[in-house]
C-alpha cells in the first residue's frame, strides 16, 4: 500500500540549520516499487537524526531507543532500520519495506491470516492545568515515557506562544516491555531550564493506545532572602 506523504512534508522537514553536516546517502528500493534515500545527521544537541529524502523533499527523524536495530520518528513518520531492510510507517498504519540497493524486498503473498500487530506503541494525549495564567512564549513541553526509572521516549515540544491543552504524540517499542513493565508518562513545562509546570507524580499509561489527559500543577520556586 502506498504512503500518502506529500501533504506532510512541509509540516516534517526540519531547519537544516539544526543540523550537522549530512552523511552520504543510502538508497532503497521499497515494495512499492518507489525509492527513498537515508542518511544520518546529528542534531545541535549531539541527538542522532535521520534524514529520509522523498524526490526533491527531506524529512528529518529523531532516534528514539528500541530493542533491536535502530528506530527513528516523529510525530507521524517511523522509520525502523535493521541489517539491510528498512520499514517505513505512517500514523494510519500505511508501510513501506524496502531493501539497500536496486533490488526491492519480497512481496508476502496473499493470505486470509490477520495482520502482525505492530512492534510500536502510541503514546498520546494532551497536558493542561487549571492556573488562569498565560505560559510565556519560550515555554517548553517535555514528555517522557518510562518503565519505573527506564526511560523508553522523550518529547520536547517548542510551544512558540501556544496554550494548554497541548497536546502531544510519541511511540515506544513493544518490544522493549516485559511481563511486569509499568508504563508511565511524566510531563513538564519549562522556560530557559526553569521548571513551571509538572504532573504531581507519573500518569499511568495503560497500552491500549487511548488518549490521555495529563493535569499539570504549578512549581513555586523559593525566593531568595
């Protein structure tokens, strides 16, 4: 099935001024007899980043931490690289399969048997507080999901002036849970470092993909004497 990336460019490609000097490109054939190309960057903040090449578009990726191979993403598009295969997959479950080179993967044949659930998790919902007061327009949003002390995503969303409700949207590895994992998310609103806002103690995130409503409190900072 075809991605329907286009509209989403504009809004995915990143300021390259962000970025470190960009890698060589990879190219890969896909399923769908398209093509894309890969190459790897390094944010200003030493992150690793991907760089998908779409004709004469960039989309650049974050890496995020999974139990296998190594996995990009932002909000919509995730990119998982391991040996020669990349997939490629949208927010509406639409995936691509490609291989390094000329030669495109194997298409599965047709089958009546339901599809594999997928190894990635959405991790979504929105953050507010009851405060009637206005976030200065340098406020940052920070997501993290965690597994007790083990940190599986972290999200910094640039508020530029926007209010609550913010919402959000990250995704953690299936794969990188056990038996006995207890998923849990912890927001905070910061400016130039200053912590203002934060959740009282972690939001349960049970894995049923359903959004959730993250209620902030006010931080008071001591006054110096």
């Amino acid at each position: 099935m075809n991605l329907r990336f286009a509209p989403l460019l504009a809004l995915l490609c990143l300021p390259f001024a962000a970025l470190a000097q960009s890698g060589e490109r990879t190219a890969y054939t896909c399923d769908n007899d398209s093509r894309i190309e890969i190459a790897f960057s390094t944010a200003a903040d030493g992150r690793p980043l991907a760089v998908l090449h779409f004709a004469d578009e960039a989309i650049t990726l974050p890496q995020v931490p999974a139990a296998s191979g190594a996995l990009y993403r932002n909000e919509i598009i995730l990119l998982h690289l391991r040996d020669d295969t990349a997939v490629v997959e949208d927010s509406k479950g639409n995936r691509r399969r490609c291989s390094r080179g000329d030669l495109a993967p194997a298409r599965p044949a047709a089958s009546s048997a339901p599809a594999a659930v997928s190894s990635f998790i959405d991790i979504a919902g929105q953050v507010t507080y009851r405060q009637r007061s206005a976030l200065p327009p340098n406020a940052v949003l920070i997501i993290r999901v965690q597994d007790g002390k083990r940190i599986l995503a972290e999200q910094r969303i640039d508020l530029a002036g926007q209010q609550v409700p913010i919402g959000f949207q990250t995704s953690i590895d299936r794969d990188l849970l056990g038996k006995k994992s207890r998923v849990s998310v912890i927001a905070r609103i910061e400016q130039a470092g200053r912590l203002l806002f934060a959740n009282a103690r972690p939001h349960p995130a049970p894995l049923t993909e359903q959004p959730l409503d993250i209620q902030l409190q006010p931080v008071t900072h001591a006054r110096p004497r």
